[in-house]
C-alpha cells in the first residue's frame, strides 16, 4: 500500500512542472521574439493565448496546492499584501488624478497583471534551478541567432546601424536583443566561476567576452550597462569572500590585466568607437541625444520637486508625459524610480518598495546573507539586479511584470514538499523492523529473569 502511495507522488511533480513551465512561457511571452514570432503567426489573438496560458499555469497551481495540501506562508501573505497595498494607493492616484491620457494599461498592470507574476513567482521559487535551465536555453537561442545572422550576412561588424539577428521587423529589435544577450552572459559568468574543470571554465570565459562583443554591435545600451554592473558586483563579491592567497592572486590577475588594458587602450576605443552601442553611450554626454533619455531624467526630478504635495504624494499616473507636454504614453522618465517619485510621491516609492526590503530580510535570515549560498540562489539574485538596473535606463511601470517576477523569486523556496493526501513516508526496511524486534525480546527476557 506505501509502495502505491509513494509512485503517486510523480503526478504530483509533474503538475509542478508543468505549472513552472507555464509561468516561464507567461515571463518571457511578450520579449522572447522566436516564440512571439510563431504566436502572431497563429489565427487567434495573442492577449487571449497569453491569458490562457496564465489561467492554465495557476489552474495548475490551485490544483497542485490542494493536492499537496501545503501550508499557507505567513510571509508570503505578508509580502502580496505589502504589493496590494501599493496597488491600491496607485487606484486611488488613479481616481482622484485628472488626466488628459484615459488610459488604464498601467494601471492594469499594477492591479492585476503584476500581482498574477507575484504569485508565479510564489509558486516557481521551489522550481528556481529548473526555471534557470529553460532561461538559459532561451537566451543562448539569441546568440545562436546571431551567428547565424553573422554566417549569413546580415549581421555585420563595424556598421554603426542597428543590427537585426532575426529579421523579422523593418526596425531593428535592438534592446530585446541585447536584453536576452545579457541574461546569457550573467548566467553563463556564474557557470564559468563555478565550473570544476579549467578547460571548461576558460571555455566558458571565451564564450562571455563573445557575446560581449556582439552586444557591442546590436545597439541595446541599457542592457549592456546592466550586464556589465553585475558581472562587475559578481565578481567583487565572490572574490571578496575568497581566501586571502585567492584575493592576492586575483587582485595580482586584476593588476596585469589592467596594465595590459592600458598598454592597447587606443586600439581598444578605436575599435569601441566603431560599435553602435558603444556610440550610443557616448551619445548620452553629448548635446542632440534623439532618445532625450537625460531631458526625461531631469523633467523627472522637476516633476517630483515641484510641490510639496507632489513630493510626498506625487503628480498622478500618467502624469509625467502630461508635465513634458507630450501626451503620449511612450514618453515616460525611462527610470522607474523617478516614474515612480514623479507620479506616487514619497508615499508610493515607499509602498512599492516594502515587500523588496521584507524580502531581502528573509534572505537575511533564511540563507544567513542576501546574496545567497548556492549557485542558484546567487544566480537569481544577480538577474534580480540585472532586470533592476536595466529598468533603472529604459524601464516603465506599464510593463514592470518581469521586474516584479524576479524580485519575488529571490524569496527562499522551502525545498519541502507535504503530501499528506497522496504519498506517505517510505516504508521502514524489513531489517530495521527485525533488529528493533530482537532488542524488544531481548529486554523483556532480560526483565523476566530478574
């Protein structure tokens, strides 16, 4: 009977697995191109399809939890309602505001939308390492793509245009791109660090540095920004945990590094000035910047300084475009902390970021540092950062899902599963029960004799 209760816990994994999955495709549905590509290409809506593949996935997850029969985590609860919160002082922005854009994509965002990611995110934080396998399938695509772009001709160094791996649109999707290329060159540089063969690891090292290269080219400049600040945080503190002969060698690494850095560094800008994104970047210190990203910064911050009321409660959503005389929703302070002073205040910045710092806390306690102990854990945060810092650039609260589904991914999975109403505990061994059998005799014997 414990034999049959046992091989039940199988279904029970899989409808995890299959839920997991589900989440993944809902995370990267609107951003992974070869797969929207297919989806355009169906008869049916593609909002429908994506509704129906989050209905599934907690249809799933419901299903599982009964199953299971989990208990509820006060922090969790604790967490969605610190989130709710915020939602709801951003409905009340929304009220009272007037504003001449009638427009409620961000606000479904933020009171339907990014709560589902929440508790995605809730349901895929004991799944983290298999959902990292599929990421990093999904953005190793991208440079596959981009090799094969490069062999066909289509992909070309030293073009200052923007680059197209895939060719599907008029406009190159250049910020997409170099999005996935990053998550690629952060995964694959806490591969490298912890790979236990040499050969495999400087494998890897040369693989990063070429994937570097091409988001050089692509354009995207907020992700190679992000990419490059983690990789940097990355390295700092795991060396910076490392024994004392380890720091000496590394900084000694460091020191003939720089040195031959310093020694080619002509060669080195005269061959960065000839990369689109490298261009870009140059671009933001220089007058006549077309993406305006410092007059939306500086109108921001204006904006949030105007009033004492604006300051502590902000101008109202979607407001800013409204302030900057744009009227469109495209115009936005492409920095979500300033999106978020400008138009919630003090107050609201406050609200959106309480369950961050409840989070970052129970790391604290439960992994006994933020960063984490396994590669997983440590591999998360550093995405966690990753999609943090690129929507510090170019990131909007309309479209802050996957912000807010790696954020509460960083919350410790319990690696415990209760399956109270389909398995059982593993049967005691035949030669446990016979020895404990032996020494109960033995002692009653013991006692009779006496």
């Amino acid at each position: 009977m414990s034999d049959l209760l046992e091989s039940r816990r199988y279904p029970i994994n899989t409808i995890r697995k299959t839920a997991v999955t589900l989440s993944f495709i809902c995370v990267i549905y609107y951003s992974y191109l070869p797969f929207l590509y297919i989806v355009n290409e169906l008869p049916i809506e593609k909002d429908i399809i994506f509704m129906s593949i989050i209905s599934m996935s907690l249809g799933l997850a419901m299903l599982y939890l009964l199953l299971s029969d989990i208990r509820i985590n006060k922090n969790l609860m604790i967490i969605f309602g610190f989130y709710v919160s915020f939602s709801m002082y951003a409905l009340i922005s929304f009220t009272l505001t007037p504003s001449d854009l009638d427009n409620l994509f961000t606000m479904r965002t933020l009171s339907v939308i990014n709560p589902i990611f929440i508790i995605l995110a809730f349901l895929c934080r004991d799944e983290k390492q298999y959902l990292l396998k599929l990421l990093y399938l999904a953005s190793f695509s991208y440079f596959l793509f981009a090799i094969y772009a490069y062999l066909n001709g289509s992909f070309v160094f030293g073009n200052l245009a923007f680059q197209d791996i895939f060719g599907l649109t008029e406009t190159a999707p250049y910020q997409n791109i170099n999005l996935y290329l990053g998550i690629f060159v952060v995964m694959t540089a806490v591969k490298a660090k912890y790979c236990e063969t040499l050969l495999w690891s400087s494998c890897l090292y040369l693989l990063l540095l070429g994937v570097i290269g091409v988001m050089l080219v692509i354009g995207g400049r907020a992700s190679l920004l992000a990419t490059m600040i983690v990789v940097m945080i990355f390295f700092t503190i795991e060396y910076w945990h490392d024994p004392l002969l380890s720091k000496l060698k590394a900084l000694l690494s460091l020191f003939v590094i720089s040195v031959l850095l310093l020694m080619v560094s002509h060669f080195i800008v005269n061959i960065l000035e000839e990369t689109t994104t490298f261009r870009r970047i140059l671009v933001l210190f220089e007058v006549g910047d077309s993406s305006e990203r410092l007059f939306l910064s500086s109108s921001a911050i204006n904006l949030f300084l105007l009033d004492a009321k604006n300051v502590f409660f902000g101008a109202g959503m979607n407001y800013f475009p409204i302030y900057i005389g744009a009227n469109s929703l495209g115009m936005y302070p492409h920095n979500i902390i300033l999106e978020l002073l400008s138009e919630y205040g003090i107050i609201g910045t406050l609200l959106f970021s309480f369950p961050v710092a409840y989070i970052l806390l129970i790391r604290k306690s439960k992994l006994g540092t933020i960063y984490g102990r396994s590669e997983t854990e440590k591999t998360i945060f550093l995405l966690a950062i990753y999609f943090c810092t690129v929507s510090m650039v170019t990131g909007a609260l309309r479209s802050s899902w996957v912000l807010i589904f790696f954020i509460y991914l960083l919350i410790p999975g319990t690696h415990k599963i209760r399956c109270t109403r389909l398995t059982t505990v593993r049967s005691v061994p035949r030669k446990t029960i016979a020895r404990f059998f032996k020494i109960a005799v033995g002692r009653r014997l013991s006692h009779a004799d006496s």
